[in-house]
C-alpha cells in the first residue's frame, strides 16, 4: 500500500475513534441553556428577535475574504518559485505592492476601527 492509501484509510478511523473517545468518556450534563437555541449571540425572544447589527462587522468578514484570496492567489507563486525566475518575482512584488496599497487605504479610511475603540498611539480625533 502506498502512502496515500493509508493516509486515505488512517484519518477516518483516527476521526471516528476520538468521536467514539468524546461520546464514551464525556459528561453529559444537558441543561436549559445549553439545549436552547442560539441566535448568533442575540437572546432569542419572540416578537421582533432583530436588533441593530453595526455594519463594521460585514467591512471585517468582506476584508476577511479578500485576504483569503490574496492566500489563495500566492499560492501557486510559492510553489513553483524556483522555476518563474526574475518574472515572477516582479509580478509577485507588483501583486504585494497592490496589496499593501490596499492595506494602507483600509487604514487610512479607517476601515478597521470600530466604533470609538482607536489606536493608542493615535491621538487625533
């Protein structure tokens, strides 16, 4: 067998072995608030159940996201940084260049404050 072969076999066993671990020598002590329903960190009542939700939390999640693919699109450039040379190189610096552009507009836009909480070592309001 080759290594793929019991890689592909050892992690689901491994996986269900702690599952079974977890369900045979955990403590099961179910009560009111742990059976309840969470609602994302807002008590659940019933009526109006939606309260203001700040819109710098999507800002955070969407900037989030975008550095994701940032990951996502060095990736192939770290695998084969031996073979692109001289060109690749540049590209990439050009690709961190527009990165770190974006970087300095998010925080001189003040994208990632929130609401009243600042930097220390800023003093301007």
């Amino acid at each position: 067998m080759n290594a793929i072969t019991i890689y592909l076999i050892l992690i689901p066993v491994i996986g269900f072995i702690l599952l079974l671990a977890n369900i045979l020598l955990a403590k099961h002590v179910p009560y009111a608030e742990k059976v309840t329903s969470y609602e994302c960190g807002f008590s659940p009542i019933y009526g109006q159940n939606r309260s203001p939700f700040t819109i710098q939390f999507y800002l955070v999640g969407i900037l989030f996201l975008i550095f994701d693919v940032e990951i996502f699109m060095t990736m192939p450039y770290a695998l084969t940084v031996t073979e692109t040379g001289n060109y690749g190189f540049w590209i990439i610096m050009v690709f961190f260049l527009i990165l770190t552009l974006g970087f300095v507009f998010e925080y001189s836009s003040k994208a990632l404050y929130f609401s009243g909480i600042k930097n220390k070592g800023n003093s301007e309001e």
